[in-house]
C-alpha cells in the first residue's frame, strides 16, 4: 500500500508578487527550493493563512537569492502581496519508506529568509525516546 506524506513544507513565507498575465504556477527563490527539498514543476498545494484559500499549482525555479514568492496566472487571483502563506510538498511513500522518512520544514521570517530548518522525524523519534 502507498500513503501520500507530507515530505517538505516552507511555513510562512510571504507572497511577494501576484502576476495574472503569466503562465500558472508559484515561482519560489531556488535556494528555498533546495533548502526544502523541493523541484521545479514538483506539484504543491498552497494555504493562505490570510484569506483561507487553499489550492494546488506546480512550482517554477525563481530568481536564486531573490527570497520572491510569486503566484502566476489563475493563482495570482488567490492571495495578494504580502499575504502569508504555507507551501506543501507531499511523496508517495510505501510501508518500508515510512519509518525512515519524514518532512523537511522551513520556517521562514518577514523577508523571505530561512529562519529555522526542522525535521519533523528526528522530533517525532526524539519523543518516542523521551
């Protein structure tokens, strides 16, 4: 049996610029990307702690070192600059993959940096223990 996991996650980044004449899809800084595991066209669901929306888009390799969130085309009508939002990267994963895997979350600050780096599996293991 496969189960979809979360595998990566960038918690509050905030959307810098909303371009609707543009194909659709988040362009997100590349270092972002590689520091979350993440892929260019790797599809990714995105919530928007400011107005509720939640939707699915794929993600476009932005401007490296830029720290720019950018909704394109039909998804620039779901948030506007400045909103807050969490981007969510799920893998399939079959039963051996599950108790070595676990999701890479960035905390990010007001200017698009990374603020802290978790990993949820090393936190989850550490509370079995304790």
């Amino acid at each position: 049996m496969l189960r979809c996991m979360l595998k990566a996650k960038i918690h509050m980044a905030t959307v810098t610029d909303c371009i609707l004449e543009y194909e659709g899809s988040i362009s997100i800084d590349e270092e972002i990307l590689e520091a979350a595991g993440m892929l260019p066209y790797e599809q990714v669901q995105i919530s928007n702690l400011d107005n509720g929306e939640r939707f699915t888009t794929y993600i476009i390799p932005g401007e490296r070192g830029g720290r720019r969130f950018m909704l394109n085309g039909p998804t620039a009508r779901k948030a506007v600059p400045g909103d807050k939002i969490i981007v969510f990267s799920y893998a399939w994963m079959d039963e051996a993959e599950l108790s070595s895997a676990g999701p890479r979350v960035l905390i990010m600050d007001e200017g698009n940096s990374v603020k802290e780096v978790r990993d949820l599996r090393r936190e989850v293991h550490d509370l079995d223990e304790g």
